[in-house]
DNA sequence: CTGAAAGCGCTTACAG
DNA sequence: CTGAAAGCGCTTACAG
C-alpha cells in the first residue's frame, strides 16, 4: 500500500521553484507580468509534482466562477434523455465548463435536495427537466443563479424555457389517421403530472374537435409511462367491445410497448399506430406507423445556449419561451 | 434586474442568530453538544436567509471528502452507454455523493483533460469507460484516488475493472449458427483500438476453430463503429462475389444498421444476424436474429460498488478484476 | 456548551 | 517583475 499521497499544493510547487505562492500563481492564469526564465522554472516544477490546481479552493473567492453547470433530469436510462444530455453536453463541454448530473426519478423531493447540494457546490448555472409542473425551487431569482428549463413549462416560474410543439405535433399526427378514415382513436399516455403528455392529449382533442370527429373517454388511458405498463393498457384497449382502429402513443417508450401488443395479433388491417418520437428500427417494422418526430438533441443545446448567454451575459433582458418543431416525420401507413 | 445576489454566508447566519460562527458550524454538522435553544436559533435563521454550506470551500479543509465522484463514458446518446450511467448513478447517488460527469468523445486528450480537471475538483473517486487501451493517466496510484474501469480492460494499470464476457458471449452466438450449418459468416465490427471488439472478434474466431470451419478474412470487417458505417460495410458485404450466409455484429447499434441493410433485400431464407447486445423492437423483428445479451446497468452497478468500497475501506487489498456473464437471449430463426 | 484563533489552498489588492 | 499580507467560507484544535 502507498502513502494516502497528499496532494501537491501551490505551496509545494512555490516552494520546489524557489519562487513565492504568488509568482506560481500568476504563471497558473497566464503568466502575464513573469520573467521568462522565471515561468519555466515554475512550469518544470509544477510538472514534475503532477500539481493540478485544487478549483475548489480557487472558486471561494468572490468572483471566481465555478466553471460548474448543474444538469437535473428524470431519468438516463431513457435513449430521449439521453439524446438531450447529449445535446447540452456538447455546448456546455465546448464552453470549458463541466457537467455536474443529477438524476431526479421524477422525484420532486429529490428534485429539491438536488438543487440544493449544487447550489452548495457553487454550479453557476442549472438546466432541469424537471420532474413536475410546479417548482418554486427551480426559480432562478431564488436560487441567484440563471435557469433553463427543458422539455415542460413551468407554471409561474420565470425563467427561460424550450420545449417541443407537443401540441401542433399531435395535432398533425392524429390529424393523418382521421384523414385516413379512422374514427376510434386511442391515446396511451402518462396522467396529468407528466405535462408533455397532457399538452399531446390537448393535440388529440384538437384534432379531433376540427375534424368534427367524437372523442370516447373510453379509448383515452393516461396510466401509461414506461414500456410494460403501455403494453398492458394496450392490450386492455384491444380487449375492449369495439377496440380502437388506430393508436396514438405519447412517447417513443410508450410506442415500443403498444407495439409489443399490437403486433401479434395484427391482421388484414392492423390499426396504425402514430408515434410522439421516432425510435430506432421504426423503419424496418412492418406494423403501419406515422412518426411525429422532433430534435432531441436540439432540445438540450438550445436549453444550454440559453443558459450561456445568461450566464455570460449581465443583462440579457426578458426571459424567452422557445418551442421547437415537431412534426410528421414518416409515414408507413398503405395508401 | 434583481441585485447579484450575494449568497449568504455562515457568518451571515451566524449574525443573524445572535451566536459565533462555530456553532452555526456545529448545527450544521449534526447539532451535538449545543444548547437546543441555540440550536433553533441557528436553524431557523439559516431557513430564513435560505442558506447552503459551501461544499466548496468546506472540502479544502483536509480531511474533508468533496463527496463528488467522477464519471468519464466515451459517448452519452448511445443508449447503452446511458444504461451503464444508470446503473452507476443509482449506487453513487444512494451513498449520498454526486456525480461529475465527463463525456470523452473517444478521445483520449479530451479524456487526459478531464480526468485532470476533475482531479482539480477534488474528486473522491473515479469510474471511466476508457476511450483506448492505453492509458497511464488512468493509475489510481498516479491520480491518488481509487479510480474503476468498466467494459474495458486496460494494459499495465492495475485498478479495479469490470467488464463483460466478450468472448464467451461471442462464441456461443457464432457457435449458434455455425451449428445450423452457416459456413459464411461475417463479422461487422470496430478496429483494433475498441478492444471489446477485439475480444468480440477473438470469440467469432475461437467459435470457428473449435468448429475446424474456416474464416475468411473478407467477411471480416472491422470498419464499423455506428449506424452508418454499418450499414455501408453491410452493404459491401452484400456485393461481394459470395456475399456471408450469416452476420455477427459487435454492438447493438452496428445490429441496427446491419438490419437496415439486410432486411430491405431479405428473400427466401434470409442470413441471420447475430447481435452482441439487445436493442429495443428485437423481439419483433421478423428478420432471423440471434441476441446475445448481458446486463448493461449491471457494469455500472458493479464499478460504482467497487469504487465505494475501496472509498470507504483504507485497506481494501488486491484490485480485482470482474467479469459479468454474457449469453445468448434469444433466438428468432426458424428450425 | 460556546467562541476566538489559526489554517485549508487559493487570489486580490497593495508595496516595493 | 515579485512578494508579504489579508481574506474567501468553512472547520479543527484549543481555551474557557
């Protein structure tokens, strides 16, 4: 076993260059104002040491920035998500700032505690997509911080937000399978607390409402939030007395779930399925699909580009609320 | 525009309950040995003025834990790579410590610079999914933390390391077909710097071996590392003069642009497709398919535990090296 | 049970 | 160009 190995401090390096803590601190963020031979042999020395300047420390001084960001989602094991981190890591990565995560299990409780612990570690700013509709503790003048907030709005918050055109998306995709002719369309999504899914109920009613076609309460199931429970409720709508004749999904999870009961029983006319988000294979499958799709991606790099100009900026006026495109994307359907 | 907003202080706190700034401390680290009285005071003060310790500046005391682990993955919008982070995130985030969290691109300047950075930040520990097989700047003796490898094992460095069953996984699949008579069958996959493609490879030609068929070194593609190039290197395949009677791809998303590939011309008695790793929608696939498959948030689980136990143990002997089982799931072809 | 002093590793004025 | 002093927000001994 080797020694705990502490650390090698400014103090270490100062002192193996024979210079003072100051002149080994100038050459750290710069070297402006050094004598040449001077910086080298602070830089040979610090080398030598493997010395890497404890930011923490650096960072208590009023003044000094974190160089932290703070990023809260629901869930990671969701490819969406995913795709949205990736997004915001590619512009906070390119900022020369790092990434502090925080999974919130669409868990306000420990939403808050999240929120609190990176306060505490001195993030300068948060992006969340946050776990619920309300959130005073997401307010960007209470935490003294700038905010984004991805994916949902948040009521009577201010703060920037982007999301995705839930509603016009749905709209244009329930829109094609009643254009098609079909009359009992079914909605499988999550229930109120998931606002993404109540903005895309709100598409299907519309779509409906213009159409002048009949809503049933009976085809409408909001228990639907992961792959098994969609398949369940699925397969209950199947088993319904007059089952629905197309599907509409609220997320891509929710699809691959409807699809697992869909599929085995479809016949001549399998009912068309209209997907929120496209998923892998979608173009492979024989099963009838529309896909409303829209930039995952895009979602978690507007959201950080907010967040940066916020940041970089001491007066960046009124808070924006932008909404992306989604739109019908792919359409499997036969004629 | 509100005012900066100075976050408050314990010395904030402290004037404010009428009491020193230690046994604000003491209150905050538990409360023992200070008057109740006192102890409301202080808490109720600090609840007013919304106050977060500065984790910061308390953890450049030595001593003190920073209670941050860093996590380094070569690529966040795979979804394999975010199950792994799932897994990881669940076993860190349940001992009460965060998550920094760095995305290296597969590039191992970008991943030297990181792990720096972190380091500088005080990390506890270290989990890295490595973007090569070398890598030095990857020690935990070097770096003085305890630092885990996951799905890689990498040359000279002792550290704790988990991974998968490559070759075995590998093997059992190719065996698979080559026992249903397949005598062609091509291997899609990365190049020599993936080593679990290297291991993956080694099962494809250990299967052959013992199966005294031999492999030609045409069908052996080693050009593939996302979606795209898959499907391209599929496509040549396909337009060889004796295009393979079977496919082995190392990842699921090659599988997906293999299936791209192959499914559109599929006729009679399509080549199966062997995939190292599930991927959502396998089980629907009319096309032939044969998944080998292992427990992905499993080799977060693992590295996160192994990490925590050599954080908490100060003598937790030999680095171990783990490796999970890997196995075919499922089986689609017919006969 | 409570607090004044010293110090963690760094940077910001301020002298020279 | 260089460094001694003071201080960031906190905690660790040490007195009382």
């Amino acid at each position: 076993m080797e020694t705990p190995a502490r650390r090698p401090t400014l103090r270490d390096v100062a002192r193996r260059a024979g210079v003072s803590t100051m002149t080994v601190s100038r050459v750290l963020n710069g070297g402006e104002n050094v004598r040449p031979a001077l910086r080298r042999k602070v830089e040979s020395a610090a080398a030598e040491l493997d010395y890497r300047r404890n930011e923490n420390a650096r960072s208590i001084r009023p003044g000094q920035r974190s160089r932290l960001v703070g990023v809260i989602i629901t869930n990671i094991s969701n490819p969406y998500y995913a795709w949205v981190m990736s997004g915001i890591e590619g512009v906070i990565g390119r900022s020369g700032r790092r990434i502090l995560v925080g999974i919130s299990h669409s868990d306000v409780e420990l939403e808050k505690e999240l929120v609190r612990d990176m306060i505490g570690r001195q993030i300068e700013g948060l992006i969340v997509v946050p776990s619920d509709s309300g959130g005073a503790h997401l307010s960007p003048a209470r935490l003294g911080i700038p905010v984004a907030i991805a994916s949902r709005p948040l009521a009577g918050i201010e703060a920037d937000t982007v999301m995705v055109d839930d509603v016009g998306g749905a709209f244009e995709g329930i829109k094609h399978v009643l254009d098609a002719g079909r009359r009992r369309v079914a909605f499988v999504g999550a229930g109120e607390s998931v606002s993404t899914s109540v903005r895309r109920l709100a598409g299907y009613r519309l779509a409906h409402e213009r159409a002048g076609v009949p809503v049933f309460d009976e085809l409408i199931r909001r228990d639907a939030n992961d792959v098994a429970s969609a398949e369940t409720a699925v397969r209950q709508l199947l088993a319904l007395p007059e089952p629905p004749d197309a599907y509409f999904t609220a997320t891509n999870r929710i699809a691959v779930g409807a699809l697992r009961a869909l599929q085995p029983v479809a016949g001549e006319d399998p009912p068309p399925l209209v997907s929120f988000d496209d998923f892998d294979l979608a173009g492979l499958m024989s099963y009838p699909l529309v896909i409303v799709d829209h930039d995952a991606p895009a979602l978690g790099r507007t959201a950080a580009q907010m967040l940066l100009r916020r940041m970089d900026d001491p007066e960046p006026g009124p808070y924006v609320q932008v909404t992306l495109p989604s739109a019908v994307k792919r359409v499997t359907l036969k004629g």
